[in-house]
C-alpha cells in the first residue's frame, strides 16, 4: 500500500513540477488559436482605371448568447430583433424565438447570417446587443474574401486566377506581387469545432496585395466579346477568339475566348489566343509573298498561271475554292483573291532549288518565335527545318499556303501588326504597369523585337494589296466607303491526328473535309493604322458557312466599325451610330461591387451630390461638400485605395 501511495506521489510531482509546463501548453493549444486573415489580392484595373477584378469581403455572422446578461438580454432583445427583421427579411418573432431557444439551450455558436457584405456587417455591428462586442454581447463576425469581376465573364480568362485550379492569366502571371501580407487573430475554443475571437480586433491586420493595371479598354473589350458571340452562335461553332491591338505599343485592348458547352452556351473555356498553336492556311500568306519580295524574285506584278485551279506536286493536289481557276493573273491578285495554285507555283519556282532561303526570311519576320508574352501556357511556333527527318518533298510548297507550319492566333497578329507598324516589330503587352497604394511601382514599356521586319517597298507593296482584298478580294463583302481596312482571309482543313480507337483500331491521319478554322487578320484605318485585329472561330457548321470571308471576317468588320464610332480617328470620321449596348448594364454592376468594397475609391463625378455622399458614407468614409448639384471635383482620385473614416472632400455645383 505504501508502495502504490509512493507511486501515486510521485507522478502528481512529475506532472506538477517536472512536466507541468508541458501539458498546460498543450492545453492552451487545445483551446487556443492563431487564426489565419487572409489579405485582399491586389485588383486588377483597365487602362482607364475601371475595375476588373477586386477582393470583396464577405461575413458570416454568429452569436455567442451564453455571454449576454439575462438582463441585458431581456432589456434589448425587442431592438435586436426588430433590426435584424429589417435587415434579412424574417419577422421578428422568428428572431425572438430562435434567439430565445439559443439561450435555453447555452447555444454558443448560433448562425444569424451568411455572406453579407461590408456595409451590412458595419451596420449589424451597431444593433442592440450585438454593439456591445464579443464578450458582453456575443457578436462573433468571420471574415473571408471572395474574388469578384465587376464586367462579368468578358475576358475572365486573360485576367484569370490565381487559386486552387492553379494559375492562369494576368493574375496567375502576376501572383507573387497581388499576394499580400496574412494577418491573424486568436480564437478561443467555445464547443466541439467551434471557436470564437478573444478580442474584438485582429492581433495582426493583413496588408492588401499590389495593383496591376492592364491594356484592356473596356469598351473595346465588350464590341470584340459580343461581336465575336453572336457570330460563334450563328455558326455553332467549337471556339474561337478575337484579338485587338494598339498597332504603334502593342497593348492588348481587347482579348476575346470563346468554347462551346454541351448545351450550347459559350464561355471563357480556354485562353486559345495565347496557348492555341494550329495551322493557319491562308493568312500566312502574306509571309510567302513578302519572303519572294525580299528577296526580289518576284514582285506583285509579276504574272502566274493559275491554270484551271488545280495542280499536283508530288501526287498531291493543291486546290483553288474557285474551281474554274483564275487564269493568268499578277501575285496581287494571286493574294487578292488567295489563289492556293498561285502562290505555291511562285514559291515552288524560286525556292525549291534552295529552300532554307525561303526559311530564313521566316526566322527574319520572327515567325519562329513566341512572343513572350507573360502569361502562362503560350503555345510554340512550328517553322519546319530541311535538317528534320519529316522534311519532304511538298514541305516548301505547303508551307506557302499555311499548311505544315503552326502559330498561335497572337503570333500571327504579331506579325500583321509589324506589317502594320512599317515593319517593326513590336511584343504584345497585356500589362501597363504595378502600383502600389496608387503609385507606380514598375512601368512595362513598348519593348521592340526587331527594328524593321522588312523593306519599306515591300511594306508599302503588302499594304496595298492586303487593301485591295478588303475592296475588291476574298474580304469584298466586309468593305465599306466609310472607313479603311486591309487584311488577309483565311481557310484551313483541321489535321485529324491518328490515335487508336477504343477497340485498338487506328483513326484519323487525315485532313478533314467537315472541320475547318475560318480566320481573318488585319488593321485599320490603313493610313497611321490604330489597330491590328485577328478572328479565328474553329470548326463552324459547315452547312452554314466555313471561309474565313464569310464566318471570321464580319467579326473584325464590326469590331472596326464600332471601335471608329465610338474613337473616331482624325483623318476619318465615320457617319454610323452604333453604340455597345451592354456596356451601360455591366458597369451597374460596376459601381455595386465598389460600394461594397470598403478600400477603393469610385469616380462620383456626374452623380448628384446625394446620390454620391449617400454612396461614400455607405463605403465607411466621411464626406465633406461645397456647392448644390451634381459632383464635379472629388479630393480622392478614383481607384486610390481608402480606409475607413478618410474624409473626403467633394464640390458641387
């Protein structure tokens, strides 16, 4: 018995004395915790400062009822529940009950709302009870951010994520710099999987992440997204996407993609622009012919047999769509009309002998070469070599009209756009600039990849004759006297790649007469080009329609037509009023999700002074104001990032 006791000693000393720190942080840890606040991504803002993408904050609210005084329960209950009533909707006896049965029952941890914004948080924070903070009136509010686009689905993919799907787009690219700094706040164990705040403030506030201002102007943005949609829905077709860029920087205005669901909506499935790598057809055309001028072995005028449309090369037929033929007729027609017979035979004639001459001026274009772009997953460029084992006798002649080479839709309007900008070629750029707390931090500027792609006769010579398709070519249909475009058509079979089948059975290895890619690239105006513009839409119903004249080329004639209606150029003025209708409706939904985000400053100007000081103090800002009417200075710039309380200063008249 004196043995036992002894033991028994001996183990109350151990825990007490020797091991007594041990456990009682153990159990501290069992009870207490550091809760992870995760800091707001920086936002993702259009040239012109409009919001594309922002951290919302959104809260669960709860009550601990067990910490309020019977008393003061009792007092306050009727206020309580008559704000809560007024704010979500249920009558206030439903309040009273539930809040009542949470008492009876000790309820620590009771639910009172889901996902309510900022203002609605601000607000509740200050009813009955609940203003007496977390101890004494048991307010437990939890914190989360969810990431919102204020223009919806238009350009989703290009702005992109950065989550657990991955990284992808201009927030994947741009992650490291959006991230902020986490804050926590400790938490103390209430029940079985239920924790509650200590204190009423975070032990360490999170720091927002950084800013990245974009290219995007968001009213070229919704024409090329809505222009391309209604034409994919039209034909039924898989995917596509459409491309606008400034011609002199190379900024990325617009950026469109566009796949096909299985119900037959469409969505931003994938970034095709960036990552799709396909065989162009036609539009690398204009690669062939500028190679030949270069070099000055043919020139536009010069005269080829087209015969009746058809010829073969090595057993293999090489087919006009006109299928009597053109006859005779100069390589700019041969271009004009995309003459498949003309433009292999002019190639063939001066090439064959030595073609890695011909392959030289592609690497000169930069055609072998991704952009470099920074975004993630950009697809390679394929410009077969004569040193490979699947270099063949037809590789020169197929690569004249498109085939047996491979480009992203980026790529190619890379180099329409040098064409454009009198040869110099220029790296696409989808990001302006970072700042931080509203200053620049790093400016990212016109970069030049080469100086001049190519002779000013050959360009002026290009020019014309991408002109005279759009007046009197394939792209005739597209023409208008009201303002100037040129570019190049194009049409290709898609390569069905050869796999075996589910049964072991061998498939596909062919070029498929049902599936084709309908594209169109080219700028406007033609004199001082503004803009180069690529469409490409994969796989339209056939019986529709599949030419890239008549599936791709109406996108960038609307595209143009609509960018020179609402900025017309100086040298031409277009009569047409077209105007993008949706985009008053989404910037509703602009101003919406900016009320609700409590850090960033919106442009009140135009409101009425109301209207605006009713927005600001929403937000948590003071507001000062001179003047009657309508906002027309704000202290605070828009998109500046604000705390809680700034005053802000407005002048009305």
């Amino acid at each position: 018995m004196s043995l036992f006791l002894l033991v028994v000693g001996f183990k109350v000393f151990e825990l007490q004395y020797l091991d007594g720190d041990k456990y009682k942080k153990k159990a501290l840890e069992s009870t207490i915790k550091n809760d992870t606040i995760f800091a707001n991504k920086g936002n993702v803002y259009a040239a012109d400062g409009n919001l594309l993408a922002t951290s919302i904050s959104s809260y669960t609210i709860r009550m601990d009822v067990v910490s309020v005084d019977d008393n003061v329960f009792e007092e306050n209950i009727a206020g309580l529940t008559k704000e809560l009533a007024k704010m979500l909707g249920r009558t206030s006896s439903y309040y009273e009950k539930k809040l009542r049965e949470a008492k009876r029952v000790r309820n620590r941890y009771l639910l009172i709302a889901r996902n309510i914004g900022y203002n609605d948080y601000m607000r509740m924070k200050s009813f009955p009870i609940f203003k007496l903070g977390v101890y004494r009136g048991g307010f437990i509010a939890e914190q989360k951010t969810v990431r919102e686009h204020p223009i919806g689905k238009i350009a989703e993919r290009t702005i992109g994520y950065n989550d657990h799907r991955g990284g992808a787009g201009i927030e994947g690219a741009f992650s490291k710099f959006m991230l902020g700094k986490n804050g926590w706040r400790m938490k103390q164990k209430i029940a079985k999987g239920q924790w509650k705040p200590i204190n009423d403030v975070n032990e360490q506030e999170p720091e927002d992440g950084k800013d990245v201002i974009t290219t995007i102007d968001v009213n070229i943005q919704d024409i090329t997204h809505h222009a391309l949609l209604r034409e994919m829905e039209y034909y039924e077709a898989d995917h596509g996407c459409a491309v606008v860029m400034e011609t002199a920087t190379g900024e990325i205005k617009a950026i469109s993609n566009l796949g096909r669901t299985s119900t037959g909506k469409y969505y931003e499935k994938r970034n095709y622009a960036v990552w799709e790598s396909h065989e162009p057809g036609s539009t690398f055309k204009l690669a062939s012919l500028m190679a030949g001028l270069e070099d000055k072995v043919i020139d536009t005028s010069t005269v080829v047999d087209t015969e009746k449309g058809k010829i073969y090369i090595n057993n293999r037929k090489v087919e006009d769509s006109d299928k009597g033929g053109y006859g005779k007729i100069s390589l700019a027609r041969v271009f004009e009309v995309s003459s498949n017979v003309g433009i292999v035979k002019a190639i063939q004639k001066h090439y064959d002998s030595n073609p890695k001459k011909f392959l030289k001026r592609m690497k000169q274009f930069g055609l072998d070469q991704q952009t470099g772009v920074n975004i993630m997953g950009e697809g390679k460029p394929y410009i077969p070599s004569v040193q490979e084992k699947t270099w063949s006798p037809i590789s020169l002649e197929w690569m004249a009209w498109g085939y047996g080479v491979s480009l992203t839709p980026l790529q190619t309007l890379m180099f329409y756009n040098a064409v454009a900008n009198n040869g110099e070629l220029i790296k696409p750029r989808f990001v302006k600039e970072l700042r931080v707390a509203g200053k620049t931090v790093k400016k990212f500027d016109k970069k030049i990849l080469r100086k001049r792609i190519a002779s000013q006769t050959t360009i002026n010579k290009v020019v014309r004759v991408m002109e005279n398709t759009v007046k009197k070519g394939t792209a005739k249909g597209i023409y208008s006297p009201n303002f100037s475009m040129a570019g190049k058509t194009g049409t290709a079979k898609k390569y069905i790649p050869r796999t075996k089948n589910k049964n072991g059975e061998y498939e596909g290895g062919y070029y498929s007469n049902r599936k084709y890619v309908a594209s169109f690239v080219g700028f406007f105006p033609v004199k001082n080009p503004k803009y180069s513009c690529i469409v490409v839409i994969h796989e339209p119903d056939v019986m529709k329609g599949y030419y890239g004249a008549k599936v791709a080329a109406p996108v960038f004639k609307e595209i143009a037509h609509k960018i020179y209606t609402s900025k017309p150029s100086s040298v031409q003025m277009v009569t047409d009023s077209i105007v993008s209708k949706t985009i008053d409706k989404d910037y509703n939904k602009y101003f919406a999700v900016v009320s609700k985000y409590k850090t960033i400053m919106p442009k009140v100007i135009g409101m009425s002074g109301m209207d605006a000081i009713s927005l600001l103090e929403n937000m948590g800002l003071k507001v000062s104001f001179s003047g009657m009417g309508k906002v027309t200075e704000q202290s605070i710039e828009r998109g500046v990032k604000v705390k809680k309380g700034t005053t802000i200063h407005l002048k009305l008249s």
